[in-house]
C-alpha cells in the first residue's frame, strides 16, 4: 500500500468531526484497490490508480467530500450541493456502508481498466460580446476588415472587443482601434502574433 504522509498531515490538521469520516474512506479505497496510489491534487488527498485520477477527498470548516474521477459514470444517488458524489457528509452516517463503498471503488477501477475516459458536462457557449463602439464606428468605414471581423468565429471577435474594450484611456483605445482594423484589414486575428510559437 502507498500511503503518502502528506495525507497524514492533511487529515490531522482538519477539524475533530472530519478526522474519521477521512480516515474511514482512505481505508475504503486501499481495502479495494490495494495498488492504488495516495498523493495530493487540488490541495486535497487523491487517489491515482495505474497512473490515473480514481478518487478524492477533502474536508471544510462544516463537512467533508467525497468524489470518484468517474463522477457521471458512477452515480451514487446521494449527489448534492458539495462538490463529491455524496453530497456535504458530515458524519459517518451520511455514507453507504464499506462494502457498497468498495463495490464502487472496484467499479471505478474498471472503468480505468476499459480505458473509458470521463464525461464532463459541455460547456455553455459564451454571450457575444457587444462591439465596443469605437470599433464599430471604425469598422463601418472599412469594408474588408468588416468582412474579415464578420468571418471570424466568436472567440475571434470576442479577442478584438475585450482588448478595446479594457482600454482605459481614449487614446490607448484609438490606438488599439487602428491597429485592430489593419490587421483585420490583412485577415489577422487578435493574437496572430502567437499562432506559428
């Protein structure tokens, strides 16, 4: 068993209620997976299995968490406002008992062992951002950078409009305009300088 002291540590230094709900599902995850690996990830214990993420805990002021790699994949039902698979556990009595602990840490090792890699939910696209009205204005003269704006996907146009737009003064924002509408003007994004690094 590899038992990292940094853990030790971890779970002496957290509050008197957390200790054996920490120390309880340390021993949950060796007694499953004897080869499984300790080590801290996120400023919190981890466990790593034949090289990958498997599960981790934490504790806070009022309750401790948690949480399997695989998180869609194994729903535990008791998922809530905590970050974890078990929601906020407060006590010993806020988890299932070892074995339906283990059977899901087992469970977790053979999704690694498929090489099933773990869903994450999709991200929302961003908002378009509102064209800062300088550049708006410079652009409506120029008809190819305007092309060339309107051709860019919105992560592209966002670039533009939040360099203008963080620009305090009137004249660093003028300036920035002008460089935007030539480089958009030879078909550069924002950060063209960057692309070929």
């Amino acid at each position: 068993m590899s038992r990292d002291p940094r853990i030790d540590a971890y779970i002496a230094d957290r509050a008197e209620f957390a200790r054996p709900i920490l120390l309880w599902l340390r021993e949950r995850v060796h007694a499953a997976c004897p080869e499984v690996v300790e080590t801290i990830k996120w400023s919190s214990p981890a466990f790593v299995y034949k090289g990958k993420p498997l599960a981790n805990m934490a504790a806070f002021k009022g309750h401790a968490t948690f949480g399997f790699w695989h998180r869609q994949e194994l729903k535990t039902g008791k998922e809530g406002s905590a970050m974890g698979q078990y929601g906020r556990i407060e006590s010993l009595d806020d988890l299932p008992d070892a074995a339906t602990i283990e059977r899901q840490v087992r469970d977790a090792m053979a999704l690694t062992d498929s090489g099933t890699k773990p869903a994450r939910a999709p991200k929302a696209p961003k908002p378009e951002l509102p064209v800062p009205p300088e550049l708006a204005e410079a652009l409506a003269q120029d008809d190819a950078a305007s092309a060339t704006f309107d051709s860019f996907p919105p992560g592209c146009r966002r670039e533009y409009c939040e360099w203008i737009a963080e620009a305090k003064r009137p004249e660093t924002k003028a300036k920035r305009v002008a460089e935007a509408i030539g480089w958009m003007r030879e078909g550069k994004r924002r950060n063209w300088k960057y692309e070929n690094c």
